[in-house]
C-alpha cells in the first residue's frame, strides 16, 4: 500500500506501508525499502516496537527483530520516504507524530539536512529534532540541534539542545549538573545563570585587543563593583566603591593600586582595627615608616639558649648550677637576655680565676671605646666592702660576660670563684645588648 503527502500524486512525499504475517521464529522481514531506519514506524500484533530495543533497521531493506516472532504474528511496517520540495513557500510546516506516549524522549518529529559525497554516496550532515521533555503526561518539549562529527552515518551526535525551560545545554541533559555535579559541559540557564565544566583545561579565556583595560567587569544591580582589568605590567583587580582599591600584580610583586591598577603610594590599609589578618609570613624583613635602610626590620626571633658559667672566656672549669634558664628576645639586632644561675656548686674551678658567663644567643656588637653592660643581681656572693653593684661587660664580637665589681673610688675589679659562697650563690642577669 502506498500513499502520497501533497496535493498531487507526484514524489513529494511517498508513504509506504507493508504487512507481514510472520512464521515460527521468524525474525528478519524484507521490505520494499527504507531511507532512513531511524524515520520508519514497525508495530507487531499492533504494538508499536521501539527502533534499537525491540528490532533494528540498518540496511535499506531489513527489519529485524531482537526477539523472534510466533505463528501468526502480524507485522506492520511503514516509511515515509525522501521527498523534495521545489520553489515551494510555506507559511506553516507541522510534523506530527502519532504514537501515544509519555516517555522522555518520546513523541519525536525531525528534520534531517542530507548531501551527497563525490563519490555519490549519501551522507545526513545534520538533524534538529523536537521531542517530549520528561516522562509526565505533558507538553513538554527539547528542541535538539546535531551535526555529523564525520563517523555518524545516519545518526549525528547532539550539538546542544534548549530544553522546556528555555535553557541551552551543551554536552548536557540537566541545567544543573555543570558544576553542581562536575560533569562536562554548558548550561546557560533562562534565568541568566551559566555554568561551565571543562576536564583538564582551561574553562573561561577573554581576551583584550589593542589598549589595556577592564577584561571582566562586576556588577551589583547595575553599578560596577569590581573588575579584572590588563596593564602594561600585569593584572589588576580592584572595586571602585568609595576611594577605589585594588591588587596590582607584576613581575615578583602585589603592589597596592587604584581600583585600574594605577599607582597607590601610602594611601592603602592592610586590614582594619576590626578585620585583621591572622598571621603574616616572610622570608625578608618590614620597612617600617620609611623604606631606607634604617627603616628594614629584618629579625624577630624568641628562645632559649644555655649559659655556661666558667672561669675562662672560653674553655676553662665550669660551675654546676642547681637552677638554669636562658632565655632571649632579638628585634633586629637589640637582644635582650634573661639569665638564672641558682645554687652555684664551683667544685673544681680556680678560685683566683675571674668568672665568666659563656654561650650567648647572638655576638655582641664590635665596639670602639664603649662596651656594652648587663644588670646583675647578686645573692650570697663575698664582695669588698667598697663594691656598690656588679656589672656584666660583653665582650666585642663576642658570646661571653665578664662580671666586674663596681667600686667606689677605685676602678672596677673582677668578681672571682673565690667570692662565690658554694651551693648557696645565686647570680641573675637581664638586660639588652646590640649584635652584630
């Protein structure tokens, strides 16, 4: 049986349909041909079949059922064949498919763009096809657009569709998977919203010609809040709310800028008194009030250290202590030292010898004329009766202190083991002193 779409009988459109009675296990049925197996209807006993599933049509001829038919069956086949319209103006074109259905998917209707190869064979090169969005009884519908990638034959890979909610996917089926749920693709949501999902490479490039300038702009109800903008040297981001501020970034340095990057000397602030940063680190120094030299903070630094209480400068015989602490603060090259020396035991040393703390933290700066002093505060320690105080001297370029005892009306003299009384002696020092 055939039938013609159009008003005249000619080859604009021929439907052609066919009946098979099937036998036994029968499961290939010939017809009179096809175009396209993907545009042919195929019912048995009156059920529709679904193409890929319940049977396949792939040669022009063929249909062949995934599962065998019984005695008796009856098969029913129709196709609409190729057609071609010729200086034909229409106003309105509806394709309309027959088949009762909710499934996603379902209730398609296509247009296939087609061309011939030099070698005369006959390629589909691109589709747009309208089916049901969804599984429910409803209007839904997508809109598909594919293209042949040049291995699809008859069947072109999907290029991106718009779906019932107005969205545009591309390499995907949902508004919401992009990113939501790290799956490759594009959606650019009616509401204005788009996603973007890209494996191992690069989701996002603009590109700026010619001047530099803002390469992305920001906006909050209509007003610019921020930009990303190029310079001559680098990246700029910045907001232009209120003075305007920004991070300027070039070669090896984030310098504070205008909101475009321009130069901001001195006028940008680094947190607030109620927005701090928690902590800062760096390999160099802080130029502090200015930015010569002077201004260079290079070391912070707090520890302990261990004082070694002898009766040489280096080497020599060294005291038991009952109770030791050294410890140290250094701003730059101020140290500043707390030392403890309880229960002096000085088994072993020289008496005669003068005393000496050794093992400083840091070497005492290089004097000309001046030496550098320590407090000392003594107990239990035999002094003359003259002495008025004990005195710590670092030496120059040295980590020792030497303790003097200051005296009235006479120069300095040594402290020595002898004036230790032994096991009962304490001896503390404190103080600053400038390292090299």
């Amino acid at each position: 049986m055939s039938g013609y779409i159009g008003p005249v009988p000619v080859p604009q459109g021929i439907q052609e349909k066919q009946s098979f009675t099937a036998t036994s296990g029968q499961t290939t049925f010939n017809t009179n041909g096809y175009t396209d197996g993907a545009f042919i209807n195929v019912f048995l006993n009156g059920v529709r079949l679904v193409n890929g599933t319940d049977y396949t049509a792939t040669n022009g001829s063929d249909v062949v059922l995934a599962s065998a038919a019984s005695a008796s069956d009856v098969l029913d086949f129709e196709t609409f064949n190729s057609f071609s319209l010729v200086d034909q103006t229409f106003d309105n074109v509806t394709l309309k498919n027959p088949t009762h259905e909710d499934t996603d998917g379902g209730r398609e209707s296509a247009v296939s763009f087609k061309g011939e190869q030099s070698g005369g064979e006959i390629s589909t090169l691109a589709q747009i096809q309208a089916s049901h969005d969804g599984t429910s009884d409803d209007q839904k519908g997508d809109l598909i657009f594919k293209t042949n990638d040049g291995s699809d034959n008859d069947a072109p890979t999907e290029a991106f569709r718009v779906d019932s909610g107005q969205n545009i996917l591309v390499g995907q089926s949902s508004t919401t998977t992009p990113v939501s749920a790290n799956t490759v693709g594009t959606a650019l949501q009616s509401g204005g919203r788009l996603e973007l999902t890209c494996d191992g490479n690069t989701p996002i490039r603009l590109n700026r010609k010619s001047s530099d300038g803002n390469i992305a702009q920001f906006r909050k109800d209509g007003t610019t809040v921020g930009s990303i903008s190029s310079t001559s040297t680098g990246v700029a981001l910045g907001t232009p709310i209120g003075s305007g501020s920004g991070l300027h970034l070039i070669s090896n340095a984030i310098l504070p800028s205008s909101s475009t990057g321009g130069t901001a000397d001195g006028t940008k602030d680094l947190g607030s008194s109620s927005s701090r940063f928690k902590d800062l680190y760096l390999s160099g120094g802080v130029f502090l009030g200015g930015t010569t030299s002077v201004n260079h903070l290079d070391d912070y630094e707090e520890g302990t250290f261990t004082p070694v209480l002898s009766d040489a400068t280096s080497g020599g015989n060294n005291a038991g202590i009952g109770t030791l602490i050294g410890e140290y603060t250094k701003v730059g090259s101020l140290v500043y030292v707390t030392i403890v020396l309880g229960n002096i035991n000085t088994s072993g040393m020289t008496s005669s010898n003068a005393i000496f703390v050794q093992g400083l933290p840091f070497s005492g700066k290089s004097t000309s004329s001046i030496s550098q002093h320590l407090i000392i505060r003594a107990d239990q320690i035999n002094v003359n009766s003259d002495c008025y105080g004990i005195t710590g001297i670092i030496g120059n370029n040295g980590t020792t202190i030497q303790m003097n005892e200051n005296r009235d009306s006479t120069n300095d003299t040594a402290l020595t083991v002898s004036k230790i009384i032994n096991q009962s002696s304490d001896i503390l020092l404190s103080g600053t002193y400038k390292s090299n």
